[in-house]
C-alpha cells in the first residue's frame, strides 16, 4: 500500500513540474517576460555598408531612459567605437561594452566591426572605406537614434586607434548625397601613426601591418606612407587626444609622441596623456601598474571640444597638448562654424 501511494504522489509532483515547463515555453505572457530581459538600450547588428563579402554591421548603445523618437530635440553626440586586433582581429561585441560608460553621459555609442585582414588578402584601404561609410550611416540615421551629425567622435584602441586617426586625417569625402565621412574629434589609445616606422622596429617576420597593407606590394614603403596617419595631418584635422602607456612593447609611445608634435605644428588641438608603466592593451581604467581612471579625462578632452548644448568652444591647443584639461579659462568661445 505504501508502495502504491509513494507512486501516486510521484506521478502527482511529476504533473506539477510538467504544468509548470508547459506554461514556462508555452505561455505567451512568460514568453514574453522572457525576450524582455534583453537590454533595450542595445540594437545590435545593424547593417550599414552591404559588400562583396556581405553586410558589415555595428551595435548601437542607446544612453538609459532615453526613447528613440526621430523629430525629438536636445540631440547627442555620437561615438563610433573601433575594436583593436592587429587589424586581424577583434569585434564589435568586446569593444562596444567597454565605452558604454559614455551613454550614461549623454552619448550614443555606435560599435562597428569592420574588413580585417587575412593571410593572401589584405584589408587596406578597405577596412577604412568601411568606417567612412559607418560614419555616413550615422548621420543617415542621426535623427532616429537624436544624434547630433556634426558632434561625432571616432574612439579606438591599437590598430582601431590607427584607422581612427585616419579618420581624423584624411581629406573628408562625400557620397553623392553630400554626406560627409569626417569626424569633429579623435580618442587613440596607443595607436600606431606610422606603419613603416613601427614595422621596421617591430623586426617580425610576419608583421600584421604587412598583413593589412599585403606582404609584398609593388612599393611597399609608398603605400606604408599612404596608411600612415602621420602623412595626412594637416590644419583643418580633427582635435585629438592621444593616449599611450611608457612601457608599450607592440607599439610605442615615440609614436604617439610624434603624432602629438606633428599635429601641434599643424595648429591641430590636441592632448597626449602618458601612463606610466602601462603596457599596450589597457583599458579606461587603467589596473596596472597603479590604478587610474582615464575616462574624466576623455569626457573632459571632449567637453572641450564641444558642449552638449551650443555654443561651441574650442581649446586653447597649448593647454591641451602641454597641460590639463578641465576647461575654465583654458577654453576660449568660439562659433561652430569658425571651429571645422
């Protein structure tokens, strides 16, 4: 009898859990409930340049309790986040949620993969191309996303940060909507400035840079050249804030330092931050060698740059690029207009 009952009340607690998993896959409210824990403040894989290969595609963080609403005023600086790699590596997917701290001031954060190279195939000047057009893909949709079109910062870390400098270097061009791909400020954390100049001191035999540029093009030092930020730096450059640690063995800080000079000759606005002790690949809050957190001083380079809200003001370029940076008296006004 016993025997019989335990049975029963087994088959009855089995029921119980059966109900409950039906309800849990079948019930459109708990369903429901359940696609709603993704965060909303992220759209991700949105297409913005269709090629050979197929769609290249970038995320988009949305700042907090802020609704989407295209025609809606007060719009928001954009940012378009570049992933490191070597150019061989990286994704969109680990380098957005590093620079999401942004939205919650005020920014829209839009992560892009782009070409990388492989071995035989070569991704330049292709993995530029693709950024370019992201940048006219924001100021496309700069109304859905209350993007401000002439407030956008490119933002990179190694061989992100190269193509990020690019962006702020080369001559801006124009599809034949009249959309721009230039940028009104640049964030590198140790981006490398001249590609021939870090391969031979690099010494490796099978250098990544070769791997973006091609192993053995008919000039290689040319197209080197051409790939080199530091060759396009000109007046009307975008401001830049450099960022480089002094212990940097994959690309070093002579780099960012000549950056820096060159576009301080230029009359460019600039600021080179040094991080003692830092090795290549440190994020915004640096751990070590000492604990630091550069991301005050990002939003303060950018602030600026720009105000959320006109007028616009532009840096003394002395202060950024010698001092600190906390705006005050070392920030002159001056019109939008007079600025790019």
């Amino acid at each position: 009898m016993r025997k019989i009952w335990f049975i029963v009340h087994a088959l009855g607690w089995m029921s119980v859990v059966g109900l409950f998993a039906w309800l849990w896959f079948r019930d459109p409210l708990l369903t429901a409930t359940t696609a709603g824990r993704e965060d909303p403040t992220i759209l991700r894989d949105r297409a913005y340049r269709m090629t050979a290969s197929g769609a290249v595609k970038l995320d988009v963080y949305l700042p907090p309790n802020r609704p989407v609403q295209a025609g809606s005023s007060g719009l928001l600086p954009g940012v378009l986040a570049i992933h490191g790699g070597s150019w061989i590596g990286g994704s969109k997917s680990e380098y957005g949620p590093q620079l999401a701290r942004l939205t919650r001031h005020g920014y829209v954060v839009f992560a892009a993969d782009y070409q990388l190279a492989r071995p035989g195939k070569p991704s330049w000047p292709g993995a530029l191309e693709d950024l370019r057009e992201a940048i006219r893909w924001i100021r496309r949709h700069a109304d859905k996303f209350l993007v401000d079109p002439n407030r956008l910062v490119v933002f990179g870390n190694g061989s992100g940060a190269h193509l990020a400098l690019l962006l702020g270097t080369f001559p801006p061009d124009h599809e034949p909507g009249g959309i721009s791909s230039r940028v009104q400020a640049v964030v590198s954390m140790y981006g490398p400035a001249d590609l021939a100049d870090l391969v031979t001191g690099r010494h490796l035999s099978n250098d990544p840079a070769r791997q973006l540029l091609g192993q053995d093009p008919p000039d290689w030092l040319a197209c080197a050249r051409a790939a080199s930020p530091l060759e396009h730096v000109s007046r009307d450059d975008s401001p830049t804030l450099l960022i480089h640690g002094t212990d940097d063995r994959w690309v070093p800080l002579e780099q960012s330092q000549q950056m820096a000079e060159s576009l301080t000759q230029a009359g460019v606005p600039n600021r080179l931050i040094v991080v003692p002790g830092a090795r290549h690949g440190f994020e915004l809050p640096v751990k070590f060698p000492e604990t630091r957190d550069l991301f005050p001083e990002v939003l303060a380079f950018l602030n600026c740059v720009w105000q959320v809200h006109p007028p616009y003001i532009l840096c003394n370029p002395h202060s950024l690029h010698h001092g600190t940076l906390d705006g005050g008296d070392k920030c002159r006004g001056i019109h939008r207009a007079q600025l790019f």
